[in-house]
C-alpha cells in the first residue's frame, strides 16, 4: 500500500504541493506560531487566579 493514497496511481510525493507553497506555509508558520503562543502565555499571565477551583456551573 505504501506509499500509495487513495487512487492506486497517486503517490504522496504526486499529491504533495509545489516546493513553493510548502516554503510559503514553512515561512507563515515560523512567523505567526511564536505570535499564537506568546499571545497564549500572556493571556494565561493576565487571567491566572481569576476563577477559583470549585467555580462552574454545576
């Protein structure tokens, strides 16, 4: 089966998307992914000790 999809003719590297399209999400993960992350964090800083434990709905 391998390396085989679901059409037996196509392989993965035939699905796969140009070298340039791969670098271009490359280069917008290496950007925004720190970005999501220290938003992240710094949200979780501003907001911690806000809700006690024993806080819901229930």
């Amino acid at each position: 089966m391998w390396p085989y999809l679901a059409p037996p003719a196509l392989t993965i590297w035939g699905a796969a998307s140009p070298p340039a399209s791969q670098g271009f999400v490359l280069w917008g993960l290496v950007f925004l992914l720190p970005l999501i992350l220290g938003y992240t964090g710094w949200s979780y800083h501003v907001f911690r000790g806000k809700v006690a434990a024993d806080a819901g709905y229930h």
